[in-house]
C-alpha cells in the first residue's frame, strides 16, 4: 500500500493554494466597465461586460465616448418587457447617424433576465448598432436558440433599476413617428459617461449610415 509523504502531502497542498489562487487572480481581472445614465427620471450605472461580449460592448462604449447618446430618448416602453433607447434625438425624434452594425454576439451564454442589457436590432441579426434595451422581467424568447438568433447581452443594471421600474410604468401611445409605446412624458438621456473600467481613447469618427424608415424601429420583438 502506498503512502504519501509528508513532503508530498504539503507541496500538494501548496499547488492547490496556488492554483485557487491563480483561479481567483482571473476572476478578479474579468474586465468590466461601468457607464453612468443621466437621464430627467434619474440615473442608472450600466456594468458592461467586456470579455463576455467584446465587440458588442467595444461598440456602445465608442457611442458612449463620443457623447451620441447625449440628448436621445428612450422612445419605447413596454410594461413587463423592455425599455428601449438610444438612437432617436430627443429634439428632432428624427434617428441619429450611426457607424456600421456590428456581429451579432447572442451566443455568448448571456441571459435576457431582468437588469440584463441588450443591443436592440432589426429583423437581420446583425443590424445591431447604437440602440439599447434594458429588460424589465426575465425575457427567454430573446435568447438565442438553435434555429434562430437571439439578441446580444453585453450589460447588467448594478445600481438604478428603481429608475428603470420607473420609466417602464410611464404611460405610453403615438407620439410623432412612433405608432404605439412611446412615453407620453419624453424619457430623455441627458448624458452617459463610463465612470470606471475600459476608457480607451481615440475613437474613431462617426461614419454616417443612412437610417431605415421611421417606422422601423430596431427592437427585441
């Protein structure tokens, strides 16, 4: 029968310490960042996950760096679904210019639970680009299955969801181009600044992408 050592027994010990360790080391270095929402119902801090989706959260931090969403709305609220926002300005309700559509990243083990942030899109799956939801309630269907795509989560609502709750009880109807589920009150983005985490500088300059018809409004369906 054989016998471990002492030796053996502490220097086992000591590589599980160390792979704990290590373990922990990469947890703790999952980079995220933060980005503050101004808007006139209150704030709200978006935690972006940057690794999880990377291009998806590379893209709204771009929009977020150059002050696009300054001044936009939240143009469409749905009680016990979404908030939606982001694209439309606040002034003319007309969509704002936008760079490309990114990759669609729904397959990245992100859930559409509540709290959870998503890239709004069109019926194309990667026609993603400025406009983001907040999902009030979880919201299955908008994860992606194995004979569709789903809807990109790259963020979670860590402080605020009583400023979402309240914005997704405003009530709502027609309002200018917007057919039905526009708040009657506008729900305006006053400013959104990244107040911890990845701030790389140098963004590149919009590049103007002609906006679909006013009728068509990129949303999780």
């Amino acid at each position: 029968m054989l016998t471990k050592s002492p030796m053996r027994i502490g220097l086992l010990a000591g590589l599980l310490l160390i792979a704990q360790l290590l373990g922990g080391a990469c947890l703790a270095a999952e980079q995220t960042s933060q980005v503050r929402v101004t808007t006139n119902f209150g704030q709200f801090v978006i935690e972006v996950f940057n690794e999880r989706a990377p291009i998806t959260s590379a893209n709204f931090l771009r929009y977020v760096r150059e002050g696009f969403y300054s001044n936009t709305l939240i143009h469409r609220v749905v009680a016990n679904f979404v908030i939606q926002g982001g694209g439309h300005d606040a002034t003319t309700l007309q969509l704002k210019p936008t760079h490309d559509p990114v990759f669609n990243e729904a397959g990245n083990g992100l859930q559409n639970k509540r709290g959870m942030v998503g890239l709004a899109r069109g019926g194309s799956p990667h026609s993603g680009n400025a406009q983001f939801y907040v999902n009030l309630v979880d919201n299955p269907d908008l994860d992606p299955v194995p004979t569709r795509w789903g809807y990109t989560v790259f963020g979670h609502i860590v402080q605020g969801m009583d400023v979402i709750e309240h914005i997704g009880e405003t009530p709502t109807g027609t309002v200018g181009p917007f057919k039905s589920d526009a708040p009657l009150k506008p729900v305006i983005i006053e400013k959104m600044e990244i107040i911890s985490g990845e701030q790389a500088a140098n963004p590149q300059p919009v590049t103007p992408v002609v906006p679909p018809a006013q009728n068509t409004i990129l949303s999780p369906k």
